[in-house]
C-alpha cells in the first residue's frame, strides 16, 4: 500500500474558534510559507528514522519503544512531542506509523468540536493505529475527558438520551496509540499529560543539522546547490526545517529567475536580503517584536500583552511563534516582571544599550 493512503486525515470547522488562536494557528502551521503554494511539501518529509535528520536522543529513545512494542506485537505506548513549530513532531509520528506498519489517522485539538467527534474516530481505529492530534493543548474539556478512558483502558463511556432516556454506553475500542503534538506543553491539563507514557521534547536544529535539510531537500527538488549556499540558508533558518525547506524554495525561484538557476553563497544571501531575512534568520515578525521591546519600552521589561498591543499583534503568536527563538539565541529574557531585551538584541536593531539601564530604573 502507499505510504500517502495510510493517512487519513479528519478535520473539522471550529466556529467557536477567537480569532486570535485561528491567526496563531496559521502562523504556526507554515510561518514562512505564507506566500508559497507550491506543491509537494510532504515529499520533502523523511520516511524513516534513518531518514531524520538530528534529534537523535529523541530518535533513538523512540526506536527502542518501536522495536520493543514490534517485538512483543504490542502497540506502542502512547506518546506526547512537544516544541516549536516545523521542527518535525509530525514528520516523526508518521515515520511511527510507517515503522508500525499501521495507519496514521490525523486530526487537531481544535478540528475534535465535540465528543461525538472523538468518539466517532476512536470507534473507527482498528488495532494499533495511530491517532495524530496536532495541538492537543487546545482540545476542549469536554472532548479531553472522553480520551482519558479511551487511552487508558480502552473504552469510552458515552451517554445517549436525556432524563428518563438517558443511557450510559460503554464502548470498547480496539487498543490504539494517541500520538499528540503541542507548542505549549505546559497547557496540557495534568490528568491528559499523564496518560503519556513516552514524552519528548524537539529543540531546535544545529546549523550543520540544518545545513545537512538544505541538502537533502535540494536533492529531493533537483536543485543545484554548493555547500556554501547551503550554509547561507540553513544559518538564517533559524534552526527548523520547515523554515529551512521553505527558503530554499525562495532562493530556488530567485536562482531560476535572476541567476542560471545553481545555488551558490552569493545568491542564497541576495535572495533571502530581498525576502526581508536578516542573517540571523529574523523576519519583518522578529524585527518587529526586538524594536518594539528596545525601542517603546527602552529594552523592557515589558508585559507581552502590552508588546503585543504595541506590535498589533496576538499573544499567543508572539508566544509561540517568535519568542521561542529570540530566547534560544539569547536575544529576550522572560523575568518576572516581563520581557526584556538583552544586550545583543538591543545592539541586533540598533537600539542604544544604555536605554535598557533607562528602562529598568524607571522601574525602581
Ligand atoms: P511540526 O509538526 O513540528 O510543526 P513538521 O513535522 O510538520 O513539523 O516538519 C516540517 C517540515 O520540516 C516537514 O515537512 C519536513 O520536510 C521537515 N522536517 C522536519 N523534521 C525534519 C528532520 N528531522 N529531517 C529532515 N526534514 C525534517
């Protein structure tokens, strides 16, 4: 069979959905890749373990549990992932399947509305498939709770009917994995993260790990790159890959439009100047979020629901989406009393390094 006919997908509209979590969403799903339609991002995705690219204590755990549930022909324990968008906790999850040798059924917190949602998927999984949710955290109590007896025992206990009608059901459900994937681990309630016997946690990438993506996805695509241009690319990726497969394609374009369509040091860095990345891998976003934390609030602290008002942005974007990086590089701290931008990040968009002292005293 297929690899692409082992997965199903099952989505669903969220009309109760803020605005603000749908933009946050969309931004987390394929931050870089709001002006790229191309097709054929899944055929950049590894396949098996081998495959994968870095994270190798996670893989490596992994594959011991794999090994070991495929030994006792069990089905593997269930599993939480959980870090920043793009860095491959659904990529991983597929490869589980794949070397599972079972179907991945792939849903979200959001797309499971209402319990009848769960319980209609859960009844329909056959023994050892894998239920995909992307962004657990924001699956609703009432659906959380319908998974509680379902990962654990098996079963899910519904009511039909009402008053006097009213009936208890109980269901039993062929012995699956949950495999959920968040941003926020922290979000999950304690009872859900519990029932997760395998969690792991995906950081982001070294350059040489995302250099060696670069490469990889250029061969997929058949374009021609030196490791120089390679390099280029993978340093402002930021340390993700989807970041990293979607600047390739940017500079891909550029290099078939403006150059002879190779790939080299050169036209990396002129073609992500144009697309507004910095060589630190920063965004039009990033830049935005560091100048207004240097220069309105003189280097912070700052609270992030005033930043965001500042920046005309959501919260929970600038928590997900781009904090998380100018953490890892140093650039923002998160202290009690809110952000602040640190030296290098003050020097980074210009701000004078003394406004941050400024700041801070007059707080005092
Ligand atoms: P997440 O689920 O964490 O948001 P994805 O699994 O969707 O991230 O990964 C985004 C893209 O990055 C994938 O399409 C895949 O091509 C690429 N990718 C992710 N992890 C790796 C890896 N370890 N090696 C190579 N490519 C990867």
């Amino acid at each position: 069979m297929a690899d692409s006919a082992r997965e199903r997908i099952v989505t669903g509209a969220n009309d109760t959905d803020s605005s603000a979590e749908r933009r946050a969403t969309e931004l987390l799903r394929d931050r870089a890749q709001r002006n790229s339609n191309s097709p054929g991002m899944n055929d950049l995705r590894p396949r098996r373990f081998a495959d994968y690219i870095g994270q190798r204590d996670v893989v490596n755990s992994i594959q011991i549990a794999v090994e070991a549930a495929k030994h006792r022909g069990d089905t593997l324990d269930h599993a939480l992932f959980h870090g920043p968008p793009g860095l491959g906790k659904t990529t991983i999850s597929q490869i589980i399947a794949r070397e599972m040798d079972t179907t991945l059924v792939h849903t979200s917190g959001p797309a499971l509305e209402r319990p009848a949602d769960v319980v209609g998927i859960l009844s329909n999984q056959k023994y050892g498939d894998v239920l995909f949710i992307d962004e657990i955290h924001r699956l609703s109590h009432a659906v959380e709770e319908y998974l509680y007896s379902a990962m654990e025992d098996f079963r899910v206990d519904f009511i039909t009917g009402t008053g006097a009608f009213a009936k208890t059901i109980n269901l039993p459900l062929q012995k699956f994995t949950l495999i959920g994937s968040t941003t926020r681990a922290g979000m999950l309630s304690p009872p859900l993260r519990e029932r997760f016997a395998l969690t792991y946690h995906l950081d982001f990438y070294s350059d040489e790990e995302i250099t060696q993506v670069v490469k990889r996805s250029a061969m997929i695509l058949s374009v021609p790159i030196d490791e120089a241009g390679a390099e280029v690319i993978a340093k402002r990726s930021r340390g993700t890959p989807r970041i990293a497969n979607n600047l390739l394609r940017r500079v891909r374009d550029f290099a078939q439009v403006r150059g002879d369509g190779k790939i080299d040091s050169g036209v990396a860095a002129e073609a992500l100047r144009v697309e507004g990345v910095d060589e630190l891998g920063l965004d039009r976003l990033d830049r935005l979020y560091l100048e207004t934390l240097a220069k309105n609030y003189g280097g912070g602290p700052a609270g992030i629901n005033a930043l965001a008002a500042s920046a005309n942005e959501e919260v929970q974007t600038l928590e997900d989406v781009v904090e998380p990086f100018l953490l890892k590089i140093g650039f923002i701290m998160r202290t009690p009393q809110g952000r602040r931008a640190t030296p290098q990040g003050m020097m980074h968009v210009g701000a004078p390094i003394e406004s941050s002292d400024a700041g801070q005293r007059s707080l005092l």
